[in-house]
C-alpha cells in the first residue's frame, strides 16, 4: 500500500451520470491486479467526507490509471467536478483481484451498472495473455452503458437493457444463453440482486464451478481495520470485503 | 536533541507499562494490528490494542455496519472477533515476536467473564496489559451496561485486578453524567489507568427509507466530531485520579495528541483517524514530537496535565 497525492489529468464522461477520471500517481500503478481498488478521498478538508472512498482500477497505462464511476453521493460529485491538476490524495493498491487462467480460455465477463468498472482492465490483460473474452454488461438503458470502443476489439461485447433501447431487454442474467456453456471461467461485477440472480441461474444450469465475482460494500478503511465491511459468507463465516476480497466465490456468498 | 517521549502508563503496578512514546491505536480500529504490521514498522508505536476480545468468537452486527457523519462515523460493528482461545494461541505468539508491547482488550459479558478472562491473559508471552472495555455500545449484554453504572465498573475492575499481574485499564463510556465517578471507582478496585472516552452514542436516519440507518439504531460516534468531549472528560478525570489517563476520541494530528497530554493525558489512542488516513498513528507521532522540539521542551512529561488548574497535577 502507498499513500500517494495523485494529480488529476482528465474526466470525462462515461454515460448519463457516469464519468471516467484519469490519474498521475506512479506509487499506485505497480503491480495492481486486476479487480484490486484504490480509496480516494474526495474532500480536500477530509473531514466531511472523512473517509475515502473505494473505486476499482478501470484501466493502467505506465504510471497513470483511470477509475469509472456514477455519481451516487458527495463524494462522487466532488470528484466530478474537480479540474485538472487537483491533487487528490488516495491509497493503494488495496484487496485480492481476479486469478485468470494459465492456459487460453474462453472468459465470459459479466458487468451490471457501474460492476463494468473494473472489467475492461480484466479484459485488456486477459486478451494480452491469449484467452477468449466475452463481455456482457447490463445497464439501465442504452444511455447508460459504456462506449464499445472502450473494450479492446478482440472482446466481444455483449449489451442487455432493462428497457430494451439498446440490445435485448431484461438483466443480464437472462440472456447468458450460449456463453455459460462457452464459457471456461465466469467472472462478475455488480450489484448483490445481479449477483443473487447470476447463482440462481447457474445452479439451475447445473453449473458446479462458481464464478469469481468482485463485491462492494461500504468500506471506510479498506485495509482491514474498521470491520464495516463485513460479508456474510455460507461456509467461512463473516468475511471484509476489503481485506478478504473483494474478490468471493459467488456460490459461496449467494 | 529529540525529546524524551517515553511514559509510564502502570506505575507503582505489579507490572509496570513503558511505553517508548505515547501513541497507541484505540481497540477496534487496529484489528490485531497485522494489518498494520505488513505495511508499517509496528515497533515505531508506544503500544498495540487489539479489537475488543470476547469469550467465545462473535460474528458481529448486520449491515449497515457504519454510517459516515460529519468530521466522524458511527459505527455499530458488533464486536466481531475470533474469541479468546484464538487470540491466544493464534496471535499472542505473534504480538510475542514484536518489540511492542500489546494491550488485549477484552469485552465479558459478566463480571465474572472479565476475571476469567483477565486470568486467562494473566502470564501469556506477547501481552502487557488489558483494557477492559466495559464500554461498548453495540451489544446486547456487558458493555455499556457495565460501564454506565458506578458499582458494576467497580466490581468489573475487581474481578479482573484480582486475577492478573497485568496492569489493566479502564475504559470508559461517555454517556453517563459524571465519568469522574466511575473513574474513581476503578482506581479505588486497582486499576493500572483510565482510558478515556469510548464512543459517544448516536443516531444517523436515512430519509429515503425512513428509518434509522444502523439496524440497532443507534450507534458509536467517534472521530474528530467527539474531540471536546473526550478532552473534557480527560481534563475531569486526570483532575480526580491519580493514575494515568489514556486520551481517547478524535485525535488525527500531534497538535490533537498535545492538547490532550495538556488536559491531563499520559498517552493517547488514535481510532478512527487511522480509517481516514493510513498512517495517522505515525502522524500523530511525529507532529507530535514536532511539536515539541519546536516548543523546546526535552521531555514529554513535561506538557502532561499542564492546562489543569493548579494543585490537581498529579505526581
């Protein structure tokens, strides 16, 4: 972990409420796995928001890395507004990220809202080492969804609406059809209803390998010391979603 | 010449309590300070406080566990652990490698509990004291419930001097009328200090579900928010005792740390600014020892209770 002053080069939006912020912080590019996260303070007094919040790395590139985000409170819409060159102070990297394969695989990604965040990262590394990538991503609407050109092209990209403008109509875990079988490995981000309805397709499939999914919960450290953000799991007990994840076995949380 | 920071939180104990400088970590916000110890040189602190250990391991409360206020958080974690057994067979061994010394926190869930347990401590290589934590109050039965009543603090206190060459400290709640009274009350039973504050109680309310947002409601605020309060019941206490006062709640800063050893304070805990910023234990270090050498002075014991009226300084 360091803790880092970075300097904020860029935002820019991502969807309707939704932005991407690039960052100048060479302390917090090295070795990030992907799916780890960094805090960021999103106050310059730290005092109100006093805690820093967690955003999964979105890309890497040398000593700069982007975060993908909604704005869903002050901390958000702080961040959003803030111009070039601010200096924002944040720590990292913190938490387990996804394991991907040794050998060529067929990887089935699947993002709901804001979970699609760290999985261009995942997709950019796993087309590098030689898998098969296929992201699914569910939104609200077509305006909410991320830019095809923001995948790498050898992804295929996948959209499912719940209003139908864009792609199928309904979430995600309705449409997996083909790709769960295609699939090697499953990994996920999104919310816990997703989540709930991802394992319940999959059992219902008989799929006996369980997804890697990452999880969020309300983190004010993120290092393991607050005991916030604690995840019931089925079999090992009451888990941090900092510390222990955030990467979990979907079928033993849900 | 860098100032003489070490204090001596036990004195005239069966066990004595050095500390190499004053900083600590409050209970329950350094876990059991592994975290810490991956990240940072852990021997740079005056002491460790582990989370609050019960009898049996707790899973703690349900979500939301924590809701952030201004310039502070209320929490209602539940005193999630591992349980005595495996704090001492898991972690004692590993606090025993450090050059720190640790105080266990421990939360009974009865009189007796806290002497059982002050026994089970009692002897162990890699622990140097124990904080009773008669003042939790995100749980059922034991802590707050203890600590709010002057009697039953004292009794606690007993049991658990009664069953240790550990020198043990008092933590105290707050949320009574005069905390100078329990204070006394566990000096009179033995107790090595007085740890002063715990969490203040609170309630934060989610407008859109239109309800409490912690599930038990209320909650422990802590951080800067709590600042004058903790500093006012040090300054009362360390009036009243003549045992040393550990300050506790809302300290981020040396300057935060120095006007609590003014009021009073022999050592200070940091809690919740650890959550905000990494390395705050070392801040609070190092702008305190700032502080000091910029002011002049060649030993920390020389700020100790300065800002209390004259005649109730103690030794």
């Amino acid at each position: 972990m360091n803790i880092e002053d970075a300097l904020l080069l860029s935002t820019e939006r991502a969807w309707d409420g939704a932005y991407i912020t690039w960052f100048h912080a060479p302390g917090l590019t090295q070795g990030v796995e992907p799916g780890q996260f960094v805090m960021v303070h999103c106050s310059t007094e730290r005092t109100d928001p006093m805690f820093a919040r967690a955003f999964s790395y979105y890309r890497l590139d040398g000593d700069r890395f982007a975060i993908c985000y909604a704005v869903v409170g002050r901390g958000t819409r702080w961040l959003s507004e803030q111009a070039r060159g601010t200096s924002v102070r944040m720590y990292g990297p913190l938490g387990n990220g996804f394991r991907l394969p040794d050998a060529p695989s067929n990887l089935l990604l699947i993002g709901g809202g804001v979970g699609v965040a760290p999985l261009v990262d995942t997709a950019e590394r796993a087309v590098r080492a030689g898998h098969h990538v296929v992201a699914m991503m569910g939104a609200r609407t077509g305006q909410h969804l991320l830019a095809a050109s923001e995948w790498p092209r050898e992804v295929e990209y996948v959209v499912v609406t719940e209003d139908g403008s864009t792609g199928p109509k309904g979430f995600v875990t309705e449409h997996l059809g083909k790709y769960q079988e295609w699939a090697n490995r499953i990994y996920a981000c999104g919310p816990n209803p997703m989540f709930q309805s991802l394992a319940d397709v999959l059992r219902l499939s008989g799929r006996r390998q369980s997804p890697e999914i990452l999880m969020e919960e309300n983190m004010p450290c993120g290092w393991g010391m607050c005991y916030g953000c604690a995840i019931f799991t089925k079999h090992h007990g009451v888990k941090l979603c900092c510390k222990d994840g955030p990467r979990f076995s979907l079928f033993e949380v849900f | 010449m860098a100032p003489n920071l070490s204090v001596e939180i036990a004195p005239g104990q069966k066990t004595g309590l050095l500390l190499r400088n004053p900083v600590m970590p409050a209970s329950g916000t350094f876990s059991w300070g592994l975290e810490f110890a991956k990240h940072f040189d852990i021997s740079r602190l005056g002491a460790v406080v582990s989370k609050g250990v019960t009898m049996v391991p707790r899973a703690g409360n349900q979500q939301p566990r924590v809701a952030e206020t201004p310039a502070g958080m209320l929490n209602s974690i539940g005193l999630q652990n591992i349980g005595i057994h495996d704090c001492l067979t898991r972690m004692a061994p590993l606090w025993a490698r450090w050059d720190v010394p640790v105080i266990v926190n421990i939360a009974g869930d009865s009189i007796e509990e806290f002497g059982e347990m002050a026994r089970m401590l009692d002897g162990i290589p890699g622990i140097s004291g124990i904080e009773l934590n008669i003042s939790c109050p995100n749980v059922d039965i034991g802590g707050i419930e203890i600590g709010q009543n002057v009697e039953a603090s004292a009794r606690a206190t007993r049991a658990a001097v009664r069953n240790t060459d550990l020198p043990v400290i008092v933590k105290l709640t707050p949320n009574v009328t005069d905390p100078v009274a329990l204070a006394l009350a566990c000096e009179a039973e033995g107790a090595a200090a007085i740890c002063a504050i715990n969490t203040v109680l609170g309630l934060a309310i989610d407008t859109k579900r239109r309800r409490a947002v912690l599930p038990r409601a209320r909650g422990g605020l802590s951080g800067p928010a709590i600042k004058p309060i903790a500093l006012r019941i040090v300054y009362d206490v360390a009036k009243a005792v003549r045992i040393p006062v550990i300050g506790c709640g809302g300290i981020s800063t040396g300057e935060d740390a120095i006007e609590f050893l003014m009021a009073g304070a022999t050592a200070v805990q940091v809690g919740t600014a650890t959550f905000a910023n990494p390395r705050a234990l070392l801040d609070v270090l190092e702008g305190m020892e700032a502080w000091l050498t910029r002011e002049g002075y060649d030993d920390v014991s020389q700020v100790i209770g300065c800002a209390l009226p004259e005649g109730t300084r103690a030794g």
